[in-house]
C-alpha cells in the first residue's frame, strides 16, 4: 500500500511554473465622466452624521443632517475639484444633544474638501478634507463613489462592538454625504 502511494506521488511530478503578473503601472487617471476642459462651480448636498455610544445599538445620541453648499477653490493639489462647504443644520430633521458638536447654534460645520480620481493609483475616489488644525495638509477622508455629476461619499463606524471594564457598548460615528458637483 505505501509503495503505491509513493509512486503515485512521485509520478505526479513538480509543479508548473505559475505565470507572473505583468509589472503594468496603476492608471493614472480614470474617467468618471467629467467633460474635458470641465470648470466646476458649485457644490450642492446634505450631509448626514450619527453618533451613539450606548449600551444599545439602537440609541443614537446625534442624528444630525446638514444641506451643504460650496464655493470653489485651488487648493487640493491632486484633486480634480476642490470646495469650501459650508453646511447648516437642518434642525427639523435632526436629533441634537449638545454633547454632540456643543451649543446648538454651533452646530453648522464649514469643510474645505476635495475629490481625489485615483488616489495613490488605487483607481478608488477619495473624498480628501482638509485638515488645517494639526497637519496643515490634505488628509484622505471617505471612500467614494463619483459619476459626474453625482457623488455619494461616507465612512465610520456602525454599531461597532466595545468593551470597557466588565459592560458592553454599540460605538456609531458614521458620516454619509450626497452632492452634485458640477
């Protein structure tokens, strides 16, 4: 029995050499539809922002939603646009504790963001924000997904489990926009 089982591994013979990949480089531009030579002037969407740290997934501390409006700017150096985006608290349509972003007349954000085709070739849109508090430069901020002239961006944490000490929690910090960019 064992004779039989060598010879039929060695009758199997080594393996063929596995092809490799070729070593093309990453796109370097994608064509999400943008008409060539295209000067984008305005920005308009909502965003929507949920918060909770509870010991429910169910309960959000902030459910908050903002109508967003852009002006341009050239400041992105990668980007294909670039806006300043001024965004006010939709209150009828929000949840708000001020533990949330502070005093409710706080709440309207103002973001310099920017949409990345092709970030580092990995061909994924990225929506880029600046971050001038700390690193004075353009950080990567939601995967996104863009045909112009639409564009749905978003990212976080859902209902992610965490332990602290002996009790459970449901984490959310989830941010989710929709703009048309033209």
């Amino acid at each position: 029995m064992y004779a039989s089982l060598l010879t039929m591994l060695l009758s199997c013979g080594a393996p063929e050499e596995i092809p490799t990949k070729p070593d093309a480089p990453p796109p370097l531009e994608t064509n999400h539809g943008t008409p060539a030579g295209h000067e984008f002037t305005s920005f308009e969407g909502e965003v929507h922002w949920t918060w909770a740290f509870d010991d429910s997934p169910d309960s959000l501390l902030c459910d908050m939603w903002w109508e967003a409006t852009g002006t341009p700017i050239n400041k992105c150096p990668d980007c294909t646009w670039a806006f300043r985006v001024e965004m006010t608290l939709d209150e009828s349509r929000s949840s708000y504790d001020p533990s949330c972003l502070g005093a409710e007349a706080e709440a309207d954000l103002s973001w310099r963001v920017g949409l990345n085709e092709n970030f580092y070739g990995y061909n994924v849109p990225l929506l880029m924000y600046y971050d001038g508090a700390i690193y004075e430069d353009w950080l990567p901020g939601f995967v996104s997904s863009w045909t112009y002239p639409e564009l749905v961006w978003g990212g976080g944490w859902l209902a992610m489990p965490v332990v602290q000490g002996d009790q459970s929690y449901a984490y959310t910090n989830y941010w989710y926009g929709t703009a048309t960019v033209k």
